[in-house]
C-alpha cells in the first residue's frame, strides 16, 4: 500500500513522503494512529494544503520533546526485583516497568516511547532508548536491583553479579548483561509497538 506520511517514521521516511509498506502495517499501525494517509490523489491534495500547519505542529512538538529531553539528563529509576546468586531475575523488566519507573521520579511517558530489544533479565544499570518525538530521543538507566540498597551500590559503582561470567557481563552499564533498546513487536506482552518490525507482519 502507498502511503503519504504525516510525521517522521524512523527507517521508513520523513513528513510528506510517500512510501510503500504492507498493508497489514498500514491498518494495524499506520493509519489509526494517524502517522500516515493512504497515498489517494485527494489525501495528496489535501496534504499539500496543511503541509505547512503539519509542520508547524511538529516544529513546536519537536520543541517540546528537546525542553523534556533537557530536564532528565542521566536519569536513572530503580526496580526492585527479586533474583537467583547469578543474578538472573525471576521474571523480566519490560517497557511497562520503565514507564512506572519513570512515572515514579516524576517524568510522564507512554510506553510505545519505550525501545527494548528484549526484556531486562538480569541485575545491573541497564541504558533503555525512549523516544520523545519521532526526532528526539534520550537515554535512561533501569538501576534493577534486589532492594534499595543494592541499586545504590549499583549506581556508586559497585557490581553485585562480579562472579558473572564475561559473556554476561558484556556490554552494559557498569557491567550488567546488554539488555537495551526495543521488544520486537509480538514477542512480548509489554512490547512497544515498533514501526520496523510492524512493517513486517502482515494482518
């Protein structure tokens, strides 16, 4: 299906270009959620007449998102969960716990802002991408501990699973396993919903 897009949509293109997409990613995530118009030579028309109020709208929402994005430099939430000697949580941390840890420290956002490639499994500081705006995005730090004081040791540097295998240990914040950016779409419950992996899955 070809599509004229509204706003921004990362890996697929900017306001006002038309592109083409499945057309279960259209009607499942596209249109709905008013990020795109089918590519008809009236919704053409017609976006021509509002381009310039679309993009003022997003200019001030883009501002917006950068004023948030300055008020949570280095912000880090805690989760408190139970885990095994290694380390491994009896459970996950999914985009709902980043929202509820967020929304505890006093910052509002939606859990589709959320990016995680799988859900956190393991103790440490773990970096998870939220998205402001299609054109904004920042870093936050999930402190996942087993209580308050051992997030505090986590975040003075301290690493609880030091016994951790290497293989573990790569490629975290303060050396918890990598766990960081988005849940593709359908995998998990609290997954945000993901305009590449939506593109893929047809209705």
């Amino acid at each position: 299906m070809d599509v004229v897009l509204l706003e921004r949509i990362e890996a697929l293109g900017q306001m006002g270009e038309v592109v083409s997409v499945k057309n279960g990613f259209a009607r499942n995530y596209l249109l709905p959620q008013g990020k795109a118009q089918r590519a008809t030579a009236e919704n053409l028309a017609q976006f021509e007449t509002r381009r310039i109020e679309l993009e003022a709208r997003n200019l001030e929402r883009r501002a917006e998102a950068e004023g948030v994005a300055k008020s949570m430099p280095d912000t880090t939430f805690v989760v408190i969960r139970q885990a095994g000697e290694s380390g491994q949580l009896y459970g996950s941390v999914a985009a709902r716990d980043v929202v509820e840890g967020l929304d505890a420290i006093g910052f509002k956002i939606e859990r589709s802002q959320v990016r995680l490639h799988r859900p956190i499994k393991t103790l440490g500081l773990h970096l998870v991408q939220v998205n402001l705006h299609p054109e904004v995005h920042i870093d936050v730090v999930a402190n996942v501990a087993r209580s308050e004081a051992e997030a505090e040791r986590q975040a003075a540097g301290e690493d609880p699973n030091s016994d951790l295998d290497d293989d573990v240990d790569d490629g975290t914040v303060a050396g918890a396993a990598d766990e960081t950016s988005e849940v593709p779409e359908g995998e998990f419950e609290d997954a945000p919903v993901d305009a590449e992996a939506a593109e893929s899955e047809e209705t």
